[in-house]
C-alpha cells in the first residue's frame, strides 16, 4: 500500500500539501522514505568560522569566564597598589588618584569587549535558529510516526472488533441450536 505524501500530510497532519513549510513536506517525504531527518549535533558546520569568528568567539569566551573577572580584579587592584606605594615613596605617580588613565583603559577594553561578544552572540544565536529548526523537524517525524502507529492500531483494533462479534454471532447460532425451542 503506498501513499502519497499529500495523503499523508492530509491524513495525518490534516493539512493541504501547499500549506506545509519546506521543512513539514521534508519531513512528510522523508517519514515515506523510511529516511531521518535528524542530525548529528557535534557534526562540523556547514561552512568552517573564519578567524575573526573563531577569535571572537575565544574573546567572548574568556571574558565571560571567572578567570577574566578575578585577573581583571587583580589588575585593578594591582594598579591601586603600586600607585600609592609610588606615591608614598617618591610623592608622585603615574596615573594620580581618580584614575584617570586606568579609566581610559577600561573604557578602550570595554569598547573592544562589547562588539566582539556580540559578534560571537550573533553567530550563536545562528547556530540556536538552526538547532531549533532541526529539532522542530525530527519533533514532526516523531509526531507523524506517533500517528500512524495510532492509525494501524486503530484499524487493527476495529478488525478485531469485527472478528469477535462475528464470533459472538457464531457463538449464538451454536447455543440456539442447541437449547431445545
């Protein structure tokens, strides 16, 4: 018995074939093929990252991670620290109290910081978009398989049905032949 995949997209999703999505007749055609739609999420993407996304995602990396914040605390600190026992020591410093080439720094680092770490958040949320897409497609297979094995289980039980009260008829003409009238 074949069927078509516009039957099935009718019978099972309930739908028009014009109205599924690329994905849903992909879907639809593989579940008739017997193939998968599923792939293998640690498989190489389809185009390898260039340097600037691989640094980028390094950066972003790094900078979210406890030893960023804590190095980088240790810096700051580091920075306070010399500067007064400079100051103690000779009466002046390189960079006086309120800081003001340390806050140059800190504005230079951040205004690199911020672009990278959005580049490498774009191109994740890429990778969630596709992740997602993939899974809503093996999601629908496993949907539409749930439904036809409901569909066969529905038919056999409604053969079964038919079979036992046929048996019952049987049953019947036997005990009314042989009770006497």
């Amino acid at each position: 018995m074949s069927i078509t995949p516009q039957e099935l997209a009718k019978r099972v999703l309930r739908t028009e074939w014009e109205h599924l999505s690329k994905a849903e007749r992909r879907v639809v055609e593989a579940v008739l093929a017997r193939a998968t739609v599923s792939r293998n999420p640690e498989a190489a993407p389809a185009e390898a990252p260039t340097f600037g996304e691989r640094l980028a995602d390094q950066i972003a990396k790094f900078g979210g991670s406890w030893t960023f914040i804590l190095g980088f605390l240790a810096v700051l600190a580091l920075w306070v620290v010399l500067n007064i026992i400079i100051t103690a020591r000779r009466g002046s410093t390189f960079d006086p109290y309120p800081y003001i080439l340390l806050n140059l720094f800190l504005s230079m680092l951040a205004s690199l910081q911020a672009p990278v770490i959005m580049m490498s958040q774009n191109r994740q949320a890429i990778k969630d978009r596709s992740d997602a897409a993939s899974d809503y497609e093996v999601n629908l297979k496993a949907e539409i398989e749930i439904r036809r094995l409901h569909e066969k289980l529905d038919d056999i039980r409604e053969t079964r049905w038919e079979e036992l009260v046929q048996m019952q008829r049987e049953q019947i003409e036997y005990l009314k032949a042989l009770v006497p009238k």
